[in-house]
C-alpha cells in the first residue's frame, strides 16, 4: 500500500528553506514551541488556534488568507486538517509536516472539524507531499504510541462488521483483509517489542498509522478501523476533553466485551503503550467511563454492536472495571 501523496524524507529545515512561491504556512503552537520553530516572514501564517476547526470560521477565513499557491502544515491532526481543508476548498498543493503521529490525518483525504458544535468527518483531498523528518518526530514519543491506538482499533471495527454481516446484510470487502493483516502486523510489533523500542522506531509507527489511513480512504470512509469503539470514544470526548487515544482505548476494551470477542492480546498491546496511566491526569473515572458508556448512540450510517438489543451492559461495565482494575 502506497500514500498517494509523495513521501519525503528529509530534514524539515533544509525543505523549507527551499521553498519557492507563495506559501500559507499553518502550524500547531505546542509544535512551534517543541521545535523551536523560525517562520518564514514572507509567509501568510496562522496558528491552528486562531484559525479553530469550526468549518463556517474556517470558511470565512478564506476571504482573508490572501493568495498563495501551496500551503503547509507544521504540527498534528489539526493543522494538517485545516491545511487539507484550505488546499482542497481552493485547489492548491498542500504539504505537510507532521510533528507527531497521533492520527493517520497525513494520510487521508478526510479531515475531522465541528459544524454546530459536533464534530464532523468531511471529504477533501490527500497530501500531495508528506516530509517525514524523523528527528521531529522523536520529540513526541507520547503522541506517537498514541496514534497506534487507533490501529488496535481495527479489532472491534472488524468485529462490528461481522455482526453487519451477519444481521445488515453487509458485503464483505478487501478492505476488510488489508486491515486484518494490517492489525496483525500491529499487534506484532507492539507485543514483540519493548516500549523503549517502539516509542524510538517512528519510521514503524508512522508507517503503521498510515497504512491506517491508506486503506480507509481506499474503502470510501473510516469503517475499516472505526466502529462501535468510536461511538463510546465520541460520548466521553463530549463529557470530557481527553485524548483520542485513551477514550478510544477504553471503548476498545468495553465493546470488545460487549461483542463477547474480548482479547487478552489486544488489551496488553494497549497496556503495552501505557495509555491508562494518564488517565488520571484528565479526571476520568468509572462514573465518567459508565456514563459515556450507557449513552452511546446508533450511527445510522454504520451498524454495530450497538444496533443490538444489549442488556447486559451492567454486567459488561463491571467487568470491564475488574479487567481494568486488575493491573
């Protein structure tokens, strides 16, 4: 599987002092910090911050950004999504720099932003150029094992498409296969490598995330590696602001359960990337789990687990808890 925008490796630095015409240059301000980066002041610049992910802002930015013929992304999933926002509403080439690996955002043509207060997935375009300079990237190791959660995610998004299968009459696709091999190989590495290893191998993990991202926007959306663990994560990031990686972790465990398909391999792949223990840095608890838990809603687009007639959920959350609890 290959990106369909062109991957270069390289410093980041060098690239972009080597950048001709006129340039829309976004970037994240944690990244900028961490990277202690210089910006160019013949380019139009804006922070991720001012430019927010709402789309009627972003819209009404337009008119303002002036002309330019390229625009780049300096940061993670929110300045590459503005950047694929701005490149696909106006045509123009974007690249992008990602300084961690939290999602597979380098990778897709779909970009995650809010209309009327809810988070929406909207259709714009690949990268044209990804730079992957890996001495960026070692400097966000935390955000990076992140980005892997949401390959393991793969184990109950395939799960939620078998029961479609089974109760939607559903087709199956090789999508499916390429994201069973591709959880496979995660599971592999993840298990067969310390987490010192992992966390210093981001060439893996960014090849991994975006094997992630590949084979979604082949399918036409994100049911590859998106189910009903989703669902759950969407309900606590709205109680909540909390890193996609551990509301989905969790949603991963629960509906898992919930699927009767729990997997010792996948959780101590989860346990693995240490995700748990920065649960309590952001107050979340069994009552905020249970609550998020209870109040996960049917997508009417994708059938999961949650389309079924469950009432053991009680039971469910209670084992998730021993699990959890049992170190």
């Amino acid at each position: 599987m290959k990106f369909k925008g062109e991957v270069i490796e390289c410093n980041y630095i060098e690239y972009l002092n080597n950048l001709n015409g006129k340039v829309l240059f976004i970037y994240s301000p944690t990244s900028k910090e961490i990277n202690n980066l210089e910006l160019n002041n013949n380019y139009i610049i804006f922070n991720t911050k001012e430019l927010t992910q709402n789309v009627d802002e972003l819209e009404n930015r337009i008119k303002e950004l002036g002309k330019f013929d390229k625009v780049v992304a300096f940061g993670g999933g929110t300045a590459i999504d503005q950047a694929k926002f701005f490149g696909s509403r106006l045509n123009k080439k974007v690249i992008v720099i990602p300084t961690m690996i939290s999602t597979n955002a380098y990778a897709t043509d779909k970009v995650a932003l809010y209309e009327n207060n809810k988070k929406v997935t909207l259709l714009a375009k690949d990268p044209d150029i990804i730079l992957l300079d890996k001495e960026i990237l070692k400097r966000s190791t935390l955000k990076n094992v992140y980005g892997l959660v949401d390959v393991l995610s793969i184990y109950t998004a395939l799960n939620d498409w078998d029961l479609a299968i089974e109760y939607n009459n559903e087709d199956i696709s090789i999508e499916y296969s390429y994201a069973h091999k591709l959880l496979l190989e995660t599971l592999s590495f993840i298990n067969n490598h310390t987490y010192e290893e992992i966390i210093n191998d981001t060439h893996k993990i960014f090849e991994l995330v975006g094997k992630a991202g590949i084979i979604t926007d082949i399918y036409g959306s994100g049911k590859p590696e998106s189910g009903s663990e989703h669902l759950f994560a969407k309900e606590l990031e709205a109680i909540k602001r909390v890193p996609h990686a551990i509301s989905v972790s969790n949603g991963i465990l629960l509906m898992s359960l919930l699927q009767n398909k729990f997997s010792e391999e996948v959780l101590s792949a989860i346990r693995k990337l240490r995700v748990f223990e920065d649960e309590h840095l952001y107050g979340i608890n069994e009552e905020l789990l249970k609550e998020a838990f209870f109040n996960v809603k049917v997508r009417p687009d994708r059938f999961t687990i949650v389309n079924l007639d469950n009432n053991d959920l009680e039971k469910t959350f209670k084992d998730f808890c021993n699990i959890k609890n049992r170190g």
